[in-house]
C-alpha cells in the first residue's frame, strides 16, 4: 500500500494506492521489483476501516515527506527572488 497527496476526483487529498510488486532477475542475476497491476488512487477518508487503519503508521513519513518537499520548494522560491533582485 503507498499512502501520498495525490489529486483523486479533481481535489487534492491524502490518499491510498494498493500496489502488487514482483521480483524479477536481469541478466546479470540481480534481483529488482517492478510493480504489476497498479489501482489507481483512494480518498483515504473514504478506504476501508481496515486500510485507513494500515495506513495509520505510514502517516508520519508522509507528513516528514510534505515537509521536506514544502522546505525545497521555498527555498527555490527564496532563490527565485534573490536572481530577481539582482537583475
């Protein structure tokens, strides 16, 4: 399951995806995963009991992910500004 901020029916929401992964070998005989069958994206306000439940304990990795994503993103808007003063 992958819990994120994703757009599910035209809004903006915190939302879960249930994915299936699949191990497969190169030709060099490393093992990776691919993920097969993808669902696409689910209100977790409206997921079942039990995945708003699983999903509870992915909550605060994604809170630490939105927080390092809004502290790049300022910090490229504050760069942005300073290359505007200095024109």
């Amino acid at each position: 399951m992958l819990l994120g901020y994703a757009r599910v029916n035209g809004e903006w929401q915190i939302a879960v995806k249930r994915l299936m992964f699949q191990t497969e070998i190169d030709g060099s005989d490393h093992e990776y995963e691919v993920t097969v069958n993808p669902e696409k994206p689910e209100p977790l306000l409206k997921a079942s009991r039990e995945v708003r439940s699983k999903s509870m304990r992915l909550i605060p990795k994604l809170l630490d992910c939105l927080k390092l994503r809004g502290e790049s993103l300022l910090k490229s808007i504050d760069a942005a500004e300073e290359a505007a003063q200095k024109l």
